[in-house]
C-alpha cells in the first residue's frame, strides 16, 4: 500500500481524472465518482478483496446521514413552493434588505439557521429561496447559492453548539460561552466577504445555466398550478421554520435537560430525520387549501428530483472513504508537526488541508483540536484563539470528496466548475475573513475576557 508523499500525489491525480471525466469526456458525476474511487482504491494498494466493501460503506454511511433527509427534503421545499409559501419569504426577505442587499439576507439567514440545523438539511431546507430570489431581483442565482452555502458552513463550522466547534471548545478548553460568543463575532464579517461580497462578485462573471426558456416555463407551470389561496407570510415563515424549531429543541434539550424520558422524547422529535418528516406531513395537510396541483404530481417531482441528487451524493461519500481510508490524513498530521510557522497560522493550515483532502469539516475539526488543543498553554496562545482558528480552516475548500459539494451542486443547481468558483472558493475566502478576525481578537490579548 502505498505511503508518504505518494499518497497526496495519489489525491490530486484522482482530483484530476474526475474533473476530467465530468467536465471533458460529459460521465455523470454519480459514474465518474464512482469509477474513479475505485480506481484509486487499487492505485493506493488497498487489498483488492476489500475495495467494494469499502466503497459501498462510504455510499452507505454517507447515505445514513443524508439520504432519508434529502428524500423528505425535496418532498418538504415542493410543497412550500406550491403553496406559495417561498415566493412569500423571498418577498419579505427584499422588504427587510432590499433587492441589492438580499444575499446579504440569505448568507445571514443561513449563518443563524446552521447553529442549531445540521449544513446538509439547512441547505436543503432553505434551497428553495434562491430560484424565488433570483428571479424577483435578476440577481444571478449563482449569488444567492455562495451566499447561502457560505453563510450555512461559516456557523457549522465556527459557532457551538454545532457538533464541530462544540469538540474544539472542549479539545482546547475554552470557556464555552466566550468561544460562541468569540465566534459569532469571527462569524459574521466571514459570512458577509465569503458569501455576500464574493457572492455578488461571481455572480457577476459567472454565467447562469438558467435559459430564457427555463424561466418561461417556470413561470409557465407556477401560473399554471397558482394557489387557489393566498398563503400568508406568517403562514409561510412559520412552516419553514418548523423543522428548524424542532431539531433545536433537540439541541436546546441535550444542553438543558436532564437525561430522562423528556429528553429522550424531545431528542426522538428533534432527530433532522424525524423532525422533517414531521413537517412533511404538517405541510400535506396545512398547505393543502392554497395548492392547486394534484399531491401525486408533487410527489413524482419531487421523487425524481431527489433519486440523481442522492446518488451523486452517496458517490461522493464513496470517493471520500477511499481517500480516508489511504492514511493520507495521519500522512499530514506527521508532516505538518514539523513546519515552523505562527501557532495560529499552523492551526489554520493544518485544519484546512484535513477538510479538502478528507472531505469532512467535522472530521477536520475533530482531528485538529485533538492534536493541537492540549498543546494551548505550552504554544503561549490563549484556547480560544486556537479553536477559533482551527475552526476558520475548516470552513473552506470544500471539494468533490465532500458530499456537501454535491448538495450545493445538485440543489443550487449549478455546473461543477460554478460549484468550484461560487462554493469552494467563496468558503476559503470566508476562512481567511475568520481567521483575519481571529488575529484582530489576538490584539486585545489581556484585555478581553478568555483571551
């Protein structure tokens, strides 16, 4: 099996092939990822009687976490979209922000959502806005897609209590209230340079794939299936926000609550899974009086919306097991310990090249504050600092080994070289505003609370 070096060699030639395949020889990304996880498997020397097996349990493990999700996802964002539920939001959102300023509204609406919500069912979940918006402001899609996948993953990947972030406060040991607070304030400009600013940028020199017969028969099938009543925006507001409210009492009830029957109940309803099939069925029944179009053409859309979007997405996972499985990650790890570079540098580094090489925020989080935490005091940093840094690496360069990259891709409707522009690049740029404000916060060492 293959070691060293080679191994990274091994990771950016498989990055290679696949774009090649996708973008020059037209495969489906659900095909080329994964003929090239399997190739690359062999490649690495992996045992050739278990490259399947690993394969298959990247798909399915991957597939645990979002599949149902993306599934009850769809199903969740057609029905707000029938009921008129969405145009209503997006209309609100353009009264509070202005039509310039909505993806600043959507990047910061995303940057609240993903505290609580997990970056998948936010995206999910929120997905549906961004056709709405762009089409009432002519402001391109590609805009509100970077301000919404930056503004979700600067928070899942800075502000406790997502799971993340929680692991480095408690690796570095940091005071948990100073590091959300900390990190909401290392949130914020990231989410508005990464996601609005860029946003705005790209969307200018990218081209949409939307065509002009695209929106007419958009328009076309919206007219055709107009709600036979009109939906209200509290009505709207308060069926997007439901699956939202119920995960967070999950969250709220595993930081406040006692362990016990209650806790139990409330962590059952407020299971992403379980918490969006419920709203699900809310929406069958109390959006029904403002849909004209027949339930089981809703569901047939939607289901073969979702079928591509879970494959490629499942593939994705597939690629990243592979990847995770060739050691490449303990590879870095060994490396990087010998680099003479400012601690807070060090640590951005490090967690930024474990999230584009292993494909995981989380795991890069994890892997991270586990080797670098304890080493807080005698590096001369304050822990909080640290873990905010490791955080800001994790936020960014999100490539095809990240099934995340797939669930921007397929919802947000974008080719693979726009999810590279507007999503990868506009999640790197907001690392760098994070950890820009990470060493702003470093000069008042001694003087604010924790650092």
């Amino acid at each position: 099996m293959l070691t060293g070096n080679m191994l990274i060699l091994i990771f950016l030639l498989s990055l290679g092939a696949l774009f090649f395949l996708i973008l020059k020889l037209k495969l489906e990304p659900f095909l080329a990822l994964i003929g090239v996880a399997l190739a690359t498997a062999l490649v690495i020397g992996i045992p050739v009687a278990e490259v399947p097996g690993i394969v298959a349990g990247g798909f399915g493990a991957t597939l645990t976490g979002v599949g149902i999700l993306i599934g009850l996802g769809v199903v969740f964002g057609q029905f707000l979209a029938a009921s008129g539920a969405i145009e209503r939001i997006a209309q609100a959102v353009l009264r509070v922000f202005g039509v310039q300023k909505s993806p600043a509204g959507l990047a910061l609406t995303g940057t609240a959502v993903s505290i609580p919500v997990f970056f998948d069912a936010a995206f999910v979940i929120l997905s549906g806005l961004i056709k709405s918006l762009s089409k009432k402001t002519g402001i391109s899609i590609v805009s509100f897609v970077t301000a919404l996948g930056v503004g979700l993953i600067v928070s899942h990947s800075m502000i406790a209590p997502t799971p993340g972030p929680l692991v480095v406060a408690e690796n570095t040991g940091s005071d948990l209230g100073l590091f959300i607070l900390y990190g909401i304030i290392c949130a914020i400009p990231a989410t508005l340079v990464g996601g609005y600013l860029y946003g705005m940028f790209i969307g200018k020199h990218v081209k949409s794939d939307v065509t002009t017969d695209e929106t007419e028969e958009a328009a076309a099938t919206a007219e055709a299936a107009a709600p036979r009543k009109q939906i209200s925006t509290g009505l709207s507001f308060a069926m997007l926000a439901l699956p939202i409210v119920l995960i967070l009492i999950n969250t709220v009830s595993n930081l406040f609550i006692a362990e016990g029957s209650l806790s139990t109940a409330l962590g059952f309803i407020g299971d992403k899974n379980v918490a969006l099939f419920i709203s699900v069925i809310v929406a069958i029944v109390v959006l029904q009086p403002y849909i004209s179009a027949p339930k089981q053409e809703l569901y047939t859309e939607a289901i073969n919306s979702a079928g591509l979007i879970i494959l490629v997405t499942g593939a994705g996972g597939a690629f990243g097991a592979v990847i995770n499985q060739s050691g490449i990650g303990d590879h870095l790890i060994a490396t990087m310990q010998s680099w003479s570079i400012p601690v807070l540098l060090l640590a951005f580094i490090f967690s930024q090249i474990l999230r584009a090489s292993l494909g995981s925020a989380t795991v890069a989080l994890v892997t991270t504050s586990s080797i670098m935490g304890p080493l807080a005091v005698d590096l001369g940093v304050a822990p909080v600092l640290l873990g905010l840094a490791i955080c800001a690496g994790a936020t960014g360069l999100s490539l095809p080994n990240d099934s995340g990259f797939w669930v921007v891709n397929k919802f947000g409707k974008l080719t693979i070289p726009q999810t590279l522009k507007a999503w990868t690049v506009g999640g790197f740029l907001a690392g760098l505003t994070a950890l820009t404000m990470v060493y702003i916060l470093s000069l008042f060492s001694g003087v604010l609370p924790g650092l």
